[in-house]
C-alpha cells in the first residue's frame, strides 16, 4: 500500500500535468526535443505564458532544458510518461459504452 508521501508526490506530478496546454507539450515532446522557440510557435500564447508552463513541467520533473546558443532545448525526460494518455483514453471509452448501454445503444 503507498503511503501518503508517496501519494502526495504522484499527486503533485499528475496535478503538473493537469492542464490542457501542458498536456499537449508533453505529446509533441514524446516526438523529438523541441527549441522554446519551436514550442512557443505551437500555441497562440505569449511567451511568458508558454514559459510559466514549461517551468511547471520542468520542476515536476516531466521535462528537462539544455541551453543551446540563445535558445534553450526542451524534452521529455520520462517518455513513459504518454503511456498513461493510453490508459486515460481507455478510461474514456470505457466510459463512453457504459454510457451507451445505458442509453441502450449498445
């Protein structure tokens, strides 16, 4: 049985994931590493807003930086880690034909 440290550290790691912009950087950093530059160019956000996010991953330990020349690399340093989308899109369509069969649609 994990003890409540243990639980309160996985939690603070699925909380640094808990947000839809976040959630999608970890996805295109399981591709390949990605410049900030490169990461900015894929959401409409500031920059100061793309790097706050970055900062939540990175101090979770999700994703690691090296500087290079004048931008700094990102990647995933746990690729694994989208291993669990797999089982929460499990957990949606279990959801979604337990909500048919109610319905009757199955």
């Amino acid at each position: 049985m994990m003890t409540m440290e243990e639980a309160q550290i996985r939690s603070s790691i699925i909380k640094a994931m808990g947000h839809p912009v976040r959630l999608m950087m970890i996805e295109r950093l399981k591709e390949r590493e990605h410049s900030f530059s490169e990461i900015c160019s894929f959401f409409n956000l500031d920059k100061s807003t793309v790097s706050k996010h970055l900062f939540v991953l990175k101090e979770s330990g999700i994703v690691t930086s090296q500087k290079t020349g004048t931008d700094m690399i990102y990647r995933l340093e746990v690729p694994c880690l989208t291993d669990f989308f797999g089982c929460v899109t499990a957990v949606i369509e279990n959801n979604v034909r337990r909500q048919r069969a109610c319905l009757g649609e199955e």
